[in-house]
C-alpha cells in the first residue's frame, strides 16, 4: 500500500468515527453521581431506549491486597457473595449462626493439631475431622442453596457473574428496569448481613479451580514462575487464586476478617448504566446502599518493588508445548508514560497487523503466537510490559527467544514509524467508541476509572492522551523498558528437548 493510499485510509477512518466522537463527548456531561454519607460512590448514565439496566459493583480488594500466608481470599470471598445473607438462603439463621460458630471452633483445633507437624496426634485429628463432618451436615440441613442466583434468575437478571483480579474485585448483571428496588436490596444485602456458608465445600470448589486453571495448564504454570521472579517484594508476584498451601488451610474466620477489613462502603463504587432514573436510583440508595459500614477504607499495599539491576530467568521442563514470558517493568496506569506503554504494547504485539504477527507468526512462521499485554498483572502499581509467545512446530524456543530479542532491539533502535503511530491512533479511537457501545462496556470502564485513576472523568481523557503521543516519546519510552537488566524471562521446553535429570 503507497503512502498516500495509507494517509487517504487514515483519513477515511478519522471521518467515519466523526459522530462517535461527537456522541462521546456528550457522553461525559451525562453521567451522573451520587455520594452516600458512609462514602459509597454510585454512577449513574441514563438509557432509556430499552427497559433494562446493567451495573458493575466493584471493591478496590483483589490479590494485592491479601498477606502472605492467606493469598486466594478475595477470590474466595467473591464465591461467598453468592451464597446469600442471613435471610436470603437461610433456612433458620439462628440457629445456623450457632452451628456454623462451632464447626469454626472445631476447625480452629484441627488445624492447630495439623499444623504440629510430625508431633501431631493422628487419633485427636481423626475425632475432630469427624466431629467437623457432623456439624457440616447439620449446616446443609439449615441452607437453602443457591437462594441468591435462583432470585436473580426467577426476576429476569441475566449474565450474573463476578471476577476478582489483582486490583480489585468486580460484581454484575443485567435486570429489567422495574426490578430495580429488587436490585438494590440483594445488592446491598450480601455485603451489609453476608453469611459465609457452605465454606468448606465451595474451598473445595476454589481448590480444583486452581488445581485447572495453574496446575494442570501448562500457561497457568508458567505465568505463576514468572510473576513470582518478577516481583521479589510487591504482591503481584503472588498468584490471585492462591497458593494450594493456603486454600487448603485458610478457615470461615480468615474470610470473615477479610472481608470486615476490606468491604466497606468507603472501598466500593457502583456503576449503573441503563434505564433508570437518577431520583429513584439516589432514594433507593440511600435506603439499602447506606446501610452498608463505611470501613477504613482500605488496608494501602506499602511494599514497593525494589529496582532490578538484572535480568532473572527460570526454566521448567514439560512434556507440553514450549512457551516463553518476558516480563519488562513498566510503570501504573496513572504514570504520564503509560499511554506510551499501551501504544508500543499494541504496536508490537497486539493484533494480526502487529509486528511480532507479522514477522514470527506470518513471515518466518517461527511462532505459532506472539503477543503482547501493557499492565501484566495489574495497572494500579508498576507491572509489567509481558510478551507472551510459542514456537511453531520443529522451531527451538531459543531460536524463538532470538527472534523477539531481534525485533525488541529493532523496535528500540530504528524506533515506530509515523505510519504505525497513526495506525494506533485509529485503533485507539475505534476501540474506545466500541467500549462506550454496550451498557456492561460502559459501566465496567465507569467503575475501573474511578477506582484504578481516581476520577471516572479520566475514561473520557483517553482519546486525548492518545491523540498527544509523539514519535519521540514512544521511542524514548522504548528505551526505558526494553532492557534486559528490566525483565524477567519464563520459559518452558519440552522434556524430549532436554532429557530426564
């Protein structure tokens, strides 16, 4: 394609998204908010085209936040809003309160007993474990399971999910708009009167997740060895659903802090996007939002990443497909280099018009897949830069190794073109309208703003920023991060290739 048919293309897609923008920039001036005196933050952006709504609740509590020891409890709290609160699926709350306090004090002298070591009395750990198994069953008898889906479900709520991250952990779904109050309560009620039942078994749950997503997935494997070099002191290095060791021993009570010391209303934004109205959404908030306890706050991640002076490396032997992570440390989202960070993460992994596609995966045909990830595995510290990649069949993982060192150092020295930038430019502005699109789009980059940059008005600050990046400080970026001394490279080879030790 000559240059001048790529600058008439450019222009062409500039004009095509013309009444987008012109939407957009509306769009800022119609989000409304609402501030609950115990600090809760509402969002609110009126839809009125068709009558439902969705909603995005999301705590600033994710892996980062857990101490070592208790790493998986936000993820495993996120299970446990689900299972209702002292009267949604509960049978006789009363006295399930007084059985579930036992089997808490029973396990508390199980794991005592267990955590004794070789010195532990096997005959006392067999009493207690059947003691604990009674009192499991007198627990189920009192719950009424899956009372909190089945309500959603039964009143039209559809996509009903959650996900818990390194920065935060994030609630949805969709309602039809006169379900609203009906939202509002079951919204409000699981964090204000949570009761964390069927504990134990939904661990159980939360252990074969982990046991398919890291243990027995060979990617799931590699990314834990490689965020665990990559960070020595900050905890992004520790894995967000846990470590085996500390699921299979965290108790109900260790949630319940958990939660007492992080979910509070102080720590939680609502975005709700839809057909609603601002002056029933504010009276319905006031009314079961504000029952929520203030909190502290938050608990603030004081351990910073000390610098690296060196390149860290770990290899694992697999009989599965060879892979690669290099992980170079970039800076938060809220640092003015990291739209620079997101524009040479697009330009030189990101899509099949990228160059490690084009060069590795179409060219050379050395990779079977080659990407890149700015803000790996968070963006609300430092994180990483990650390029991700598997050699094609018969292709050495050194080889492939070479390869992305190559083109890396090319990027570096020979810099991204006027061309390219413009490309992303393009891609950037396209990609942001398409997100403002959807309702569940809209109130998930609403929430993410407020929390991850301090203000949700910054969401409609990314075309500018992207608008004002220069060659010369994507290139200057470049040679920041790219240095070996700044990453921390995985990779995984074949048994076959390296024999049996």
């Amino acid at each position: 394609m000559s240059m001048r048919k790529l600058s008439l293309f450019g222009l062409l897609c500039f004009l095509l998204t013309l009444p987008s923008l012109a939407a957009y920039e509306d769009l800022e001036g119609e989000v409304q908010e609402i501030v609950l005196e115990n600090g809760l933050r509402i969002l609110l952006l009126e839809r009125h085209e068709v009558p439902v709504f969705t909603f995005a609740t999301l705590v600033e509590v994710g892996g980062v936040n857990e101490e070592q020891g208790r790493t998986g409890l936000a993820h495993m709290f996120e299970h446990m809003a689900f299972k209702g609160s002292q009267t949604l699926g509960a049978k006789d709350y009363r006295k399930e309160k007084k059985v579930l306090e036992k089997m808490d004090d029973v396990y508390d002298l199980l794991q005592a007993e267990r955590f004794r070591g070789i010195r532990a009395d096997e005959q006392r750990i067999a009493a207690l474990e059947e003691e604990f198994e009674e009192l499991q069953k007198q627990a189920d008898e009192l719950v009424d399971t899956n009372a909190f889906g089945r309500m959603v479900d039964q009143n039209g709520g559809v996509g009903m999910n959650a996900f818990t991250a390194s920065d935060m952990t994030v609630y949805f779904y969709s309602f039809p708009s006169n379900k609203l109050e009906l939202w509002a309560l079951l919204e409000s009620d699981r964090f204000v009167n949570p009761v964390l039942r069927e504990f134990y078994k939904e661990r159980n749950v939360v252990m074969e997740e982990r046991r398919m997503r890291s243990e027995s997935q060979p990617t799931g494997r590699l990314i834990e060895e490689a965020l665990a070099i990559s960070f020595k002191g900050h905890p992004y290095g520790q894995p967000v659903i846990g470590h085996r060791s500390d699921i299979a021993a965290f108790s109900r009570r260790d949630a319940q802090d958990f939660y007492e010391r992080h979910y509070g209303a102080k720590n939680t934004i609502i975005a709700v996007v839809g057909d609603v109205y601002y002056e029933e959404l504010e009276k319905l908030a006031k009314k079961y939002f504000s029952k929520i306890p203030a909190g502290s706050g938050g608990i603030p991640v004081r351990t910073k990443e000390p610098e690296q002076f060196g390149e860290r490396r770990v290899t694992i032997k697999d009989p599965s497909q060879p892979m690669i992570f290099m992980g170079y440390h970039i800076p938060e989202t809220v640092h003015p280099d990291f739209p620079a960070c997101e524009a040479l993460s697009d330009i030189l992994g990101q899509g099949r018009s990228s160059r490690l596609h084009s060069k590795l995966v179409k060219d050379s045909q050395q990779a079977l897949y080659a990407a890149t990830w700015a803000g790996f595995p968070g963006t609300r510290f430092p994180s990483l830069m990650a390029v991700f990649a598997a050699p094609n069949q018969e292709i050495p993982v050194e080889e492939l190794e070479t390869a992305l060192d190559a083109e890396i150092e090319l990027l570096v020295s020979e810099g991204v073109s006027e061309e390219e930038l413009a490309a992303y430019k393009n891609r950037g502005r396209a990609s942001f309208i398409r997100g403002l699109d959807s309702n569940q789009g809209m109130a998930m980059q609403l929430v993410s703003s407020e929390s991850l940059m301090g203000d949700w008005r910054e969401m409609f600050r990314g075309l500018e920023k992207i608008d004002a990046l220069t060659l010369d400080e994507l290139n200057r970026v470049a040679g920041e991060i790219f240095q070996k001394k700044n990453r921390s490279v995985a990779v995984m080879v074949t048994e076959k290739e390296v024999g049996n030790d």
